[in-house]
C-alpha cells in the first residue's frame, strides 16, 4: 500500500492524519486522492470512527483546490465494489480542470 511506502508516491501534502498525492490513473486533469493513514475500509466506517478526519480530508481538499487554481472541483467516495471502489482503504477523489456530467457514469 501507498502509506506504508510499498507503491512509491509522491506526497503533496502529508499531516498527521492524511496524505494526498496524484492518482496514478487520472480521471481529469487534476486528480489527487486524500487518504487517512489510519485504515478503515470506506468512507462510511471512517467517518464513524474518526469524523474529525473525516472533515480534514475535506478541508485538505478545498486546500489543495485552491492551490490548484481550480474554479469548481468534484471530490467523490466510492463506497463499496458495486459503486466502483477497487482499493478497500478510504480514499477521497479530488477532481477538477474540466466540465463534469451531471448524474456522474
């Protein structure tokens, strides 16, 4: 994994809580992903165990947006296997530099 250093990445931003860094995929032009160190398996499971790290990740966003110059931005969770998760460790989506549709995929 990512925060115990196995896949390499390049931190944008570290605190005592979170990380984020560039998704190895991306999906728009900025795409960074936020991601608590302690490990909990979705959004929903880390919000009830840790809802201040909940709120800095979304803060880290806004943060991270607006360093990015970005007008408007989309952060997105992905909850489950059937909603599109594929690493089970809570991660945010922070997207941005281009036009979304709206209902998402």
């Amino acid at each position: 994994m990512i925060i115990e250093g196995a896949i390499p990445a390049d931190f944008i931003y570290e605190s005592e809580n979170v990380v984020a860094f560039n998704d190895l995929t991306p999906q728009a032009p900025t795409h960074i992903l936020i991601v608590p160190k302690a490990h909990h398996e979705n959004a929903a499971a880390t919000a009830a165990a840790t809802p201040t790290v909940m709120a800095e990740m979304l803060t880290v966003a806004g943060s991270l947006a607006a360093a990015a110059g970005l007008d408007g931005y989309r952060t997105t969770f992905n909850t489950g296997a059937s909603a599109g998760q594929s690493v089970f460790h809570t991660h945010l989506h922070l997207l941005g530099g281009r036009a979304f549709a709206w209902p998402p995929g």
